[in-house]
C-alpha cells in the first residue's frame, strides 16, 4: 500500500524570484493579491523582484514561503495520507490539512514573522549548521558553548542557535568530525530568544477559525500525529521558542510506512534529508510548475491521484 506525504519546507528555502513562474498559473495573481492584503505585504513584489536581501529579512521570507507553498499544493490538487511542515512550513502544513483557512494562515505567519524580527533585533544572534559527528556528542558540545540544538533534522544535520559569540566559539572549535556551515538567517530561532514572539502569537491564536484536522498531521515538536486543531495552533506558537525534531518526524513516515514525499515549492531542502535518511522511499521536490507533471506521475506510480489544476 502507498503512503504520501505532502511536506513543506523552512525559511531558508527561497530564492530571488522563485515565485515568478507560479504566478503564470491561472489565479494565482489572485490568490496571490488576497493573501498579500492579509499579510500586508506586496508578496507579488519579494516574489519575483525582490533581491537575496529583501527576501531575506524575516518577516518578509515566512509569508512568502507560506504563499508559495499554498500555490504550489493547490496547483498539485493532492490529497496526501500525511502532511508535515518544517518551522513556518507548519503553517502551510495545517492549511493543507484543513486546520486554518488559507487567509487566517497569512495573518498568522504575517504576525510571526514580524514579532520574531523584533525578537532577534534585541540581540545579535544567528544559526550555524553542524554537519556529520555523533549527533548526542554534537549536542553536548553545543551546550558546553551555550548554544541551542534549534533543529534536529536527522541525517547527520543539528542546527545550533545562539549569538554572534557563542557561533563564532563553535566554528573555532567544532565537534569532532564534523563541518560547520553558517546559515543566512537573521536570528537564533527556535530558541528562548523568541520567547518575545511566542507572547505575540499567544494573543492572536484565539482570534483564528480553527478546525481539526481533516488529513493526519505530523508535528515538529515531537514527531506526533496531532489529531485536534486547537492542539495544533498551540503547538505552531510554542514552536517558536522551542526545537524543530524534523528527525522525530521522518521516523513518523518510517513508522507509517510513508512510499512517497512531496516537497512543495520552493522545494529541495527536505527531499534531500529524505534521500539520506528515508532509503527506498520516492522523493519529488516542486520547484517549478513544470515539475508538477513528474510529481502526478510518482503519484500515479505510487497508486494515488492527483487532479489538474482549474482555473480559478
């Protein structure tokens, strides 16, 4: 029997103008300019002419990837066994799986994005990669530095959390065979310094239309299937200023004997983890609308279905 998972990826993942061929799409100009209107921003703009520096900062980047991810799954029209979001892809993640209207989506990541600019505008601090080593023995070091494991992503990748000194200690002294890579984020999320944030959202969670989930949903907290949606925006607020266990999920789609992952745009960074981590399971990452074709087919292969897109 197939399994498919429909994951979408984290800040990071996008590129300049790596929206532009989405919006060629019939409606999704129009989706586009509502979502922009919930989450005050010209998503149209960061999308397709914005620089690496634009889209970069924050607050812009988390309601870029939410929309980009929305358009890329609605254009796949898939309805998945499983669903899963890595950090802010929790919130594309709880869209598909029926949890917050897409509107309600924008105007949560809106407000998450902008409170956890301001948090990581009081401190400088920022996150490295630590690549290889012995996973427990690399998050012993980075507590002896002071720094936080923020995400556990399985396949030999701990990312580490802290400020501007405590990364600099870890790139002068690293863990025993492994690399450290700094990453272009603007601050140490996932960590008690977003502990600001998490306040905010605290505060914008009951005003949301929620509804429990109508496909199974896996959390970044623990791996788990959460089956209540309120449960569910507990945990995208308290994820905030807490580890990503992306680990924790995969071993989720082992145990559920996941046969497929589909990684919505801008796609590549959780297909490769998979391709490590998952042997043997089929792996597609959408990245451009003309990918959307190999992915009905792995669709297809894989037993399940997946309707064209319509107009809108």
């Amino acid at each position: 029997m197939s399994v498919l998972v429909l994951v979408a990826p984290g800040q990071g993942a996008q590129t300049p103008g790596f929206l532009a061929p989405w919006l060629e799409l019939p409606g999704a100009t129009d989706r586009l300019a509502a979502w922009s209107d919930a989450a005050g921003l010209d998503l149209a703009h960061f999308g397709t002419a914005a620089d690496a520096d634009e889209i970069r900062d924050t607050k812009v980047a988390q309601p870029l990837l939410v929309a980009a991810g929305l358009l890329s799954a609605g254009a796949l029209g898939l309805t998945p066994d499983l669903v899963a979001g890595h950090s802010v892809g929790e919130i594309t993640a709880a869209v598909l799986a029926g949890t917050l209207s897409d509107t309600d989506a924008m105007t949560f990541v809106a407000a998450r994005g902008r409170a956890m600019a301001e948090a990581a505008a009081v401190t400088e601090t920022g996150m490295s990669a630590v690549l290889g080593g012995d996973p427990d023995a690399v998050v012993a070091h980075l507590a002896s530095l002071g720094l936080t494991p923020a995400n556990i992503n399985g396949a030999g990748q701990i990312v580490a959390a802290g400020t501007a000194p405590q990364l600099a200690a870890l790139s002068e002294n690293r863990p025993e065979g492994t690399r450290v890579m700094p990453l272009k984020v603007a601050g140490a999320f996932h960590t008690s310094h977003m502990a600001p944030a998490v306040s905010t959202l605290e505060a914008l969670a009951p005003t949301l239309a929620v509804a429990d989930p109508k496909v199974p949903y896996v959390s970044n907290a623990d791996g788990q299937q959460v089956a209540g949606g309120r449960d569910i925006v507990r945990r995208l607020v308290a994820q905030v200023s807490n580890p990503v266990r992306w680990d924790l999920c995969m071993e989720t789609f082992k145990e559920r004997g996941v046969t497929g992952i589909i990684e919505v745009s801008p796609g590549g960074t959780l297909v490769g983890l998979a391709k490590r981590a998952l042997p043997g399971v089929r792996t597609l990452a959408l990245k451009k609308p003309d990918d959307l074709d190999a992915a009905r087919a792995l669709i297809a292969e894989l037993g399940g279905s997946a309707a064209a897109p319509a107009a809108e």
